[in-house]
C-alpha cells in the first residue's frame, strides 16, 4: 500500500482524545474531547491543517471524547457523525446537531471509504472506524490502495472489529492497561472491574493477541491508544504489542519498536505529545 491516508494523534488517554485522520480530499476529525484552544495547538505542532477537516466521526459519548465538542460546534458547519445513542447519551450533547449512522454505516468522505463497526464499551451504542482509498483498477475491480483501522474504548474486539481492522497499513489499537498494574494499583475494586470488564478498556494483553491476526505484509505502523496513565507505561505497551509481531525495541526506553526486516513500526500515543503517522 501507498500512504494515501495520514494519521495525526492530537490526544490519546482517559484526559482526553482527538484524532484527525487526513484523506486525499480533506480530513476528518475522529473525537473531540480536548478544547478547541488545544485541539489548535496540537495541530500545530505536528503540522496537521484542521482548515481541511470536512467533518466529526464521534465513537462514543464519554467526556474525554466529547468535551470539546460544543465549543467546536459553533465553529464548525460540517456534518458530526455519531449514533442516535452517543447523540442522546449525555446532556453536554443535547444542542449539538448532529447526522445520525448505525454503528455499521459505511460512508464515502473525503476521498475515503469510512465503515463503522461496533465497539463494547459502557456507553450506548458506540463505534470505531476503518478508512480507506479505493481504486477501481483496470479490471474493473475495486483495489484498496490504501488502509488505516482505529478502534479505542472497548472491552473487547468484536467480531466486527476483527474484521475492520485486519491488514491495515496504519492500525491504531487501545492498549489501555497492563493488567498488573491495574491489578494492584490504586483504582478502587468497581474501577478495576469496569475497565477490565467486557465494555471496559483494552488491554497491552488482548491487544497484543489480536495483533498477530490484523497485522498483515502491508502493516507499517501499530500505533498504541489510550494508555492510562494510572495502570501503564508506554514501554510496556509497546513492549507487549512487538513481542505478539516479533518485533524488537528500537530505542533504549522501549517506546519504540521494529520489525528485523524494518517493515513494520510500533509506537505509543500519548496524552500530552500529538503524533504523526504518514
Ligand atoms: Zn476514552
Ligand atoms: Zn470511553
């Protein structure tokens, strides 16, 4: 595959997350749960233009996804994609007009094919995304040219999910905790059991064992989301997620790692630092 799709992280953890995912005719912003003023200034600093985003895709309704949002509103004129339950799961929402999609729309949006698929989480009705560019080659046969997988904020993958994501060149997967040090660190016991939990958060384990049945010859980059800050370490993360792909630590502290053949990449997102993807 080609890199006709471009990643950019803004934010990723339980303080906030935003992501803009750039296609050859304009980008899409995937969460907003940082402010505006900041969702700019991330933007900034890793040259990603938010003057190209064409539209929202909301996953789900929880506040570190959406506390943006209403700020962003009256801003932005495009279409705010999300599921009638995320629509009408929390009160911050209620004003914001948005389009409403089933969990397993597909929709043709800035040069890319974007399918939806099911997440388990504690919400209502959420979702995550595969995007991708299609070509119709000579045969007539509609060609992937191009292929990026995002799935956040769930318990599990679903049989969906496990579908969406399989061979992605850019797949950003949760990697939430390790469960160690979730385990026996300070959350309270409900707290523990809930991100834990079927409708919780991924963990650096399930992860790591559902990597080796989406990473294909065209993967180039796994991208960790959502680590807390609480229950994990970027190193371990990434740690876990290359040994599930054989790939070996590229750096001394383990953020990074690689494959020996040097085609495939593992990295961390974080709260605090955005992240570009090409
Ligand atoms: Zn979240
Ligand atoms: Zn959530």
């Amino acid at each position: 595959m080609y890199p006709h799709i471009h990643l950019y992280v803004l934010a990723s953890g339980s303080k906030g997350n935003a992501a803009v995912v750039e296609g050859p005719k304009g980008s899409l912003l995937v969460d907003c749960g940082i402010s505006r003023k900041m969702l700019h200034a991330r933007a900034d600093e890793i040259g990603c233009d938010l003057g190209r985003v064409r539209a929202i895709l909301l996953t789900h309704e929880h506040g570190d996804h959406t506390t943006g949002l209403p700020v962003l509103r009256r801003h932005f004129d495009g279409p705010v994609y999300t599921t009638a339950g995320t629509a009408s799961g929390r009160r911050s929402l209620s004003d914001i007009r948005f389009t409403l999609i089933d969990h397993d729309a597909t929709l043709e949006l800035c040069g890319m094919r974007v399918t939806a698929f099911p997440t388990s989480h504690d919400v209502n009705d959420p979702m995550c995304f595969r995007f991708e560019v299609r070509d119709q080659g000579e045969d007539g046969q509609d060609e992937v040219l191009d292929a990026l997988g995002w799935v956040t904020d769930t318990g599990y993958l679903t049989d969906e999910a496990l579908d969406a994501l399989y061979g992605c060149r850019v797949l950003g997967i949760e990697s939430n905790h390790d469960p160690r040090m979730l385990a026996s660190g300070p959350y309270p016991y409900y707290l523990k059991r809930r991100v834990a939990g079927d409708s919780g958060h991924l963990s650096n384990d399930q992860a790591a064992a559902a990597l080796p049945h989406l990473v294909t010859r065209d993967t180039e980059t796994v991208v960790a989301l959502h680590l807390s800050e609480q229950n994990n370490r970027p190193s371990l993360a990434v740690r876990a997620l290359a040994q599930a792909v054989g790939a070996e630590k590229a750096n001394d502290t383990y953020t990074e790692a690689r494959t020996a053949d040097g085609l495939l990449s593992i990295c961390a997102s974080s709260q605090h630092k955005p992240l570009a993807v090409w």
